[in-house]
C-alpha cells in the first residue's frame, strides 16, 4: 500500500501539473482527472475484485456506480449532493469517511473538489486511456514555425508555450556528437569523428553522423544490451545453485537482429513463436530462446512440476509487460484489483504458453545445436571417416583386450611392456594388484584408458577420430521453444490462490477479455499470440515500444512508469504526441532505426542541457522537455566508455561469455569454488560489458554498483542511484585502474611534449571538448604534484603505472607514466564523463 500511494501521488501530481489549473467550468476529463483518484483511494474495495468487493460496489463500472436499487446510489450524475461517493469522501465522521482512516489513504480536498465537479457535470465515464486505440492527431500549431524540424517539436513547442516556457537553445556541435554516439552506440566518439563533424558545415551533417552511429555494428550491441533486461537474459540458470547456462547464441541473434534493423513485429513473432512459423530457419529457431531465460531449479530434491510452472507464470508476466506494458502478476492468484484482468483471464494465457517441450530439466532440453559453415560443409564427409575409423576399431577389439591382459602380467611381473614406456603411477599398480573379478567397473575404466594411453596400437587412429568427433561436434548449442504435440499436450486449471498444487476450474487457450480478441477461426496458440500483440488493434504494443524508445533517449518516457501503463501507472505526461509516435512507429512499418532518427533529429533533442535556477524550480524533472537530456550512463556504458577512451576496448562481436578483471570478494568460502572465475586472456579480458559472464546470484560487481539488475525477472526501466560505492568503483576496481593508465599512455603518446598538450588531449578522448582555463592549470598542478611525490617513491610509481596494465613502453619513466595516471583517473571520474549532457 506504500507504493501505490506514493505512485498515486506522483500520478495526481501529474495529472493536475499537465492539465493547468482548473476553471470552475473547465471540463472534467475522466481518464486525467478521476481515474487516478478511483484507482489509487477506491478500487482495491470497490474494483474487479470479486474477493475483496466492499458493499457490493464496483466504482470502476458506471453502471454499477450508478445503481440505485438498494434505496441510494454512489453516484447520481448532475447531483453530488445525492451521491454517496461525494457524502462519504467529503465526511468528517470517522465511521463514514471513505477511504476509512484505517487505510491511511485519505481523499484530499483537491481530489474530493475533481469528484464533485465530475458528478455535476454528469459523471462520464471513459475507457482507461491505454485501452483504447491510438488515433493518429494533427499537428498543433505554434507560435514559432522555425524552430520545429520534424513533427515531435510542434508538440513540444506547443506545450511548452502552453506552461509559459520556451525551449533552450541548440547544444553545441560537440555535445551533439558526444549525446548522439553515446544514445545510438553506447560509446562515445573519437576525437577525429568529432573533428570531422565540426568541420562539416554542409547542410543535414548530423543527419548524416546519426545515419554513419545507426550503420555501426555498436548499434545492434549497444540496443540488445536494453533487450537483454527485458528478456531477463543470464549465463546461468538462478535459484541456489546457479548452475552455467549455455544460451550466448540468444545474445548474438538479438546483436544480429538489430543490426539489421528486422522489424520490430517480425522481432516480436520469432521470439515468441519461430519454431511454430513453416519451416522455421535455424535463426527463428534461436529467437524463441527469449522464453528459456527463465529459471530453472535442478537442486536435489526439487518438484520440477512447481519451478516448469513457476518459469510458464514467469513467461505470462514477462510478455505482458515487455509488449503491453501491463503487469498482471496479482491475477495469478486472484482478478486483479485495479485492472479489468480475471484469474481465468491470466490462466488462459498462461493455457498458451503451457505447452512446450521443456520441464525443468538439468540438460536444458531441447536444445539446438549449432555447427560452423565449415561443419556443414564437411560434416557427410568427416561422419562417413568417424565410422570407418569406429569400425576398425571395434573389430580389433579381442586383440585390444588380449593385449592389455599380456601388458598387466608383465607390470606386475616387473617387466617392461613397451620401450620407453612411463614408469606406471603406482595408483595403477594398486588396481592391478586386485584380482580382475573384484575390479569396479570405474576401475577396469581406469587400467584401460592407461593401457591405451601408453601402447602405441592403434596414439594415430584413435587420435584422428578423437579429432573427428571434436570437428563434428556443435561449437555451441542453445535452448529453444517448441511445442508439444498429440497427447502430450498439458490440460490447463485455474490455480487456487497461484498454488499448481491447488488446480480449479479447467481453462482453455486465450487472450484476456478486456482487450482485443483474436483473430476469428485463429489457432490459440504461441504464434497466434505473437500476431496478436502486434496487431494493429492492439492499443498498448506500439504505445509501449515507441514510449521505451523515447525513454532510452530522454531518460524518462512520455508514460513515466514504462513498465506500468495499466491503472495503477502514472498517465502520459504529453497524450496526443504519445499516440502520434506510436502511430507513426506502425506506418513506418515498425522500422526501429527510422524512429531512433526520427528521435534524435528532432529540435527538442538537440536542445543544451544547461538549466537555470528558474527552470529548475518551473520543471524540475525536465517534464515539459524545455532542455536537453541529461542524465547518468547504465553501468555497461560507463566500463565501455573507460576502455574505449583508453584505446584498451576490443571491437570483437559475438560469442562465449568473458570474465574481465574482477575484485576478489571471498564468496567462494560461502559457496565453493565453482563460485570462481578465471579472468579472461588478450582482447576477451576487454570485451564490451555485454558480453561480460551473467551470473545471477552471483553479477559483476561493478555493474550491479550502477544499478544492473541481477535478470531473475523482466526488468523495464532500471533505477539510476547515485551512491559513494560507485566513485569506489570508478577510482579503485582493476578495470578502471587499468583504464587509467591506458589512457596516461595514450595521453603521453598522442599530446605531444607539453603537460598543455597531454591534458587536451585526454579532454579530447574523454569529453569531445577542450578543457577550460580553470581545469587545465588545477590538472596541470596535479600532475606535478604527483610526479614530485613518485619521485620519491620508485616502487609506489611502478605499481601506479604498470599493475594490472603491465611494463612501461620503452624510454618511459615510472613517476612520469604514473603522474599521468592520476590525471587520467580524474578524468574517467569527472561527473561529466558519467553523464549524458
């Protein structure tokens, strides 16, 4: 109840913000101004909930608000003063103020005021915003047809104008440059793309960069790492044990995807149902990984009924809120409270997803394998020498065994089998000397695997098949979705109170009844329900992506709560250009690199970010987008960013999981040994942070310090905090260190001979900008402070400028390399190296 009255709060607050202030005959506007009220102070008594229905009164239906066969009714349209609604919210009498003081959630006379405003002008209702379908709006007018660019400034300009403000002026070039590679590629530019775009002067040149970052193969990783939240993607499987999780291949197809700007329906329908499309491709087959990231349970002892059921409710929640931005996850175990969604409405859907091959199992099963060009190229040709080479063996087998008895009569006979053979561990001595019928068979195992370690009889054919069966084998495999067929198929019940051991009423396969059905005649299953959500009836998919979109760009969505966009969520803060994007992103036929551009075109994006106390004070949360965003990097982007600056960044794309350097924390004295990690070797210890190893119960330390999530669920919209650890990380863990004293190289190497010119230069990498006067002599003072005190100090000099990173470059001084290193720590420290601005 804490939350949701801080959330209806923020939701009034908005509501009354974005709506001006309020003439006594200003028409009231259910969805803005009553809905909030009703859902937050009255629908968790008086909603869909059968089980905790008050007084027999929904207030969520208006013909049921407006029943009068009792003698009264709650509302009486035209007449407030005949409503009991408006008597009980406006009383003073604790035994009949509603909500009761018990709740601590009381009607504000604001609220209280909207209500009775709302019954005298008849008390309309209106289907909740989102529900309904969006339409297309004109363009609004404005005072200042020069400053819009494309169709997002004239809402813009026109609301601002509305809240008596007036946009900021344009950023500069070289914060555009820095803003745009950092929102389309997750790393800055380089200080010769910044030269070039400054040197530019033609007209549509940052058209031009934005189409040059949307081309880049940092595109498609920089956009997957955002999916891979939403699609809860880890290297392991969760719960206690954690076990690894073979699924990589996910994490390239999503790369791959991307990059190839596949729209965004089609991106919908291969991972929600590729293998149900005809004669899906291998590629298709991958994409349904998306629904394996769900955890699995294979700790001893476990029921894998409960966990196969916990991962279909895991699926349920996770599709509903990635595609339609509704969390439904109350309704597992009872209709939801605030939203038109029943418990048989959850349990059909999750009738849909019920029905797939996995269960639980410690071998992932199924899984696809995957085989290189190379191995399909010769697989006929290496499976046909494999057999001959088994073949020759098998047949040689009697021999095999007469040998091996000959060679364990001359070792325990003190002889010599073989020339030069090894002398034999005594381990082995100790079976031999057991009689043949009291061997175990891990034992007879052990002699034969030495005998045919050391006999020369067949160390060349059984070495070329041993390479065959490498050769053949899948360089990796991964876990996909498919369906059950015949009288495999599950039947589907209601589960009482989300218990799988308490089942009710069957269900069969279907959408909830609140929102469009689908198609007539249309086969309930996986694909339906991937053509479903991405229907031009749906009126939440487009709004949803197009709001997520608009929120990775500006820091916050148009909806705020992108996760939520049901009752309980707080109302768009600019509706009509909401629904104009969302429209716009479905005639551009879901064409995910045409909206970014459309985005980051705009004038409202291309705005300073600079804020004066009045602004502040007007639009604290920049609601009205009167400047530019600004706002904190994800924690990829700021370990990306310090290996890039540096130079130390590899470009390598795709495959296995990496385990860069790493503190070490001392879990392994809780949880094993297999809690460790072996730190990656050459370009994999400096792979882009999404390709770092996922571990659930046990994440990369510094991404969870800046808010990475740990991927057990679906996570929409990540929190961004602002804590003392985090500079802990940035001046201390060995990957910033290191990160630093690349870039003191890079600085020496590159600024020339002057401290003025190193400094610039390291300004140049890390800010796209030249320092001001004031920085460059505080960081010119730094440096020689730093370079007297290492003087002094050889061994404290050598391990600041070379541990983890290693040997100084030839000719290179210790106290000189590490004075730099201290400037450049600085640098990768500064608040505007961890900001968007």
């Amino acid at each position: 109840m804490i939350v949701r009255s801080l959330i209806g709060t923020v939701t009034a607050a908005i509501a009354l913000t974005t709506s001006g202030a309020f003439a006594a005959d200003d028409p009231i506007d259910f969805n803005r101004d009553i809905r909030p009220i009703l859902s937050n102070k009255c629908l968790f008594c008086h909603g869909p909930d059968e089980a905790e229905r008050k007084a027999d009164l929904r207030l969520d239906v208006r013909d049921n608000a407006l029943d009068a066969s009792k003698g009264y009714a709650a509302i009486v349209p035209g007449n407030p003063d005949e409503s009991e609604l408006i008597y009980r919210v406006e009383s003073e009498d604790a035994l009949d103020v509603m909500p009761p003081p018990s709740v601590g959630n009381p009607v504000t006379p604001e609220e209280a005021e909207l209500l009775r405003r709302w019954v005298e002008q008849g008390a309309e209702y209106a289907v909740h915003w989102s529900y309904a379908p969006p339409e297309r709006p004109d363009l609004p007018e404005v005072s200042d047809p020069s400053w819009p660019r494309n169709p997002i400034d004239h809402f813009i300009l026109n609301r601002l104008h509305a809240e008596g403000l007036a946009p900021a002026p344009e950023a500069d070039r070289a914060t555009l440059i820095r803003r745009a590679s950092l929102d389309l590629t997750g790393l800055p530019p380089t200080p010769e793309q910044v030269a070039e775009f400054l040197a530019d002067s033609a007209p549509g040149a940052f058209e031009r960069l934005v189409d040059r970052l949307l081309s880049s193969q940092s595109y498609g990783e920089h956009q997957a790492r955002l999916w891979l939240d939403l699609a809860r993607y880890a290297d392991s499987a969760g719960y206690a044990d954690d076990p690894p999780r073979t699924i990589w291949a996910y994490r390239d197809w999503v790369i791959d995807a991307f990059n190839a700007n596949m729209p965004f329906d089609q991106f919908t329908i291969e991972q929600i149902a590729g293998d149900l499309l005809p004669d899906p491709a291998e590629e298709q087959l991958i994409a349904t990984a998306f629904h394996r990231n769900t955890m699995t349970n294979s700790e001893g002892g476990t029921d894998d009924e409960e966990f196969r059921s916990a991962a279909v409710v895991d699926r349920v929640n996770t599709t509903m809120t990635v595609w339609m931005g509704t969390s439904m996850a109350c309704a597992q175990c009872h209709t939801h409270k605030y939203d038109p969604i029943s418990q048989v409405d959850y349990f059909r859907l999750y009738a849909i997803l019920n029905n797939t091959a996995d269960a639980d199992l410690r071998d992932e099963a199924p899984l696809l394998p995957l085989f290189t060009d190379e191995q399909l190229a010769h697989k006929a040709e290496w499976e046909a020498e494999a057999g001959s080479l088994r073949e020759t063996l098998a047949n040689l087998t009697p021999e095999l065994k007469d040998a091996q008895q000959d060679w364990e009569r001359a070792v325990l006979a003190g002889e010599e089998p073989f020339p030069n053979a090894p002398k034999v561990p005594d381990a082995i001595l100790a079976i031999l000397r057991i009689d043949a019928a009291d061997r175990s068979d891990e034992q007879a195992k052990q002699l034969s695997d030495h005998f045919l370690k050391i006999t020369p009889l067949l160390q060349a054919e059984r070495a070329r098949l041993a390479e065959l069966d490498a050769r053949l084998a899948p360089y990796t495999t991964v876990p996909i979705m498919r369906e059950l067929q015949g009288d495999q198929r599950r039947t589907t019940r209601v589960q009482r109170r989300g218990n799988y051991l308490d089942l009710g009423e069957e269900v069969t396969p279907g959408v909830p009844e609140s929102f469009h059905p689908l198609p007539e005649g249309a086969e309930p299953d996986r694909l339906s329900l991937a053509h479903w959500l991405v229907s031009d009836k749906n009126p939440l998919t487009a709004r949803v992506i197009a709001n997520r979109c608009w929120e990775q760009v500006f820091g916050q969505g148009l909806v705020p709560t992108s996760e939520e966009f049901g009752s309980q969520g707080e109302p768009p803060t600019h509706p009509e250009l909401l629904d104009w994007l969302a429209t716009e992103l479905v005639r551009s036929g879901w064409d995910l690199k045409a909206f970014f551009k459309l985005l980051v075109t705009s004038s409202t994006y291309r705005q300073s970010s600079h804020v004066t106390p009045d602004l502040l004070e007007r639009d604290p949360a920049n609601i009205f987008l009167s400047r530019g965003p600004r706002f904190r990097l994800s924690a990829e982007m700021i370990r990306d960013q310090a290996l890039f600056v540096s130079g130390l960044l590899s470009p390598k794309l795709h495959g296995a999981p990496v385990n860069p350097p790493r503190p070490a924390t001392g879990l392994n004295a809780a949880f094993g040994s297999a809690i460790d990690r072996e730190t990656s070797t050459g370009q994999n210890r400096y792979r882009r942070g999404l390709y770092t190893e996922w571990r659930r119960t046990n994440p990369y330390p510094s991404m969870t310090t800046f808010d990475a999530p740990n991927r057990e669920v679906c996570i929409v919209r990540r929190e961004r905090t602002n804590t003392p650890l985090q500079a802990l990380v940035t001046l201390n863990d060995p990957v910033y260190v290191e990160a630093a004293q690349a870039l003191a190289r890079r600085m020496v190497r590159e600024g020339g001979e002057t401290a003025e010119g190193r400094i610039g230069r390291g300004f140049q990498l890390c800010l796209a900008r030249d320092p001001s006067d004031a920085e460059r002599e505080h960081l010119l003072a730094l440096v020689e402070d730093a370079r007297l005190a290492f003087s002094d100090d050889e061994e404290a000099a050598l391990s600041m400028a070379t541990d983890p990173l290693g040997p100084l470059p030839e000719g290179q001084s210790p106290a000189e390399l590490a004075a730099w290193t201290v400037v450049a720590n600085v640098l990768l420290n500064l608040d505007e190296m961890v900001l968007k601005r």
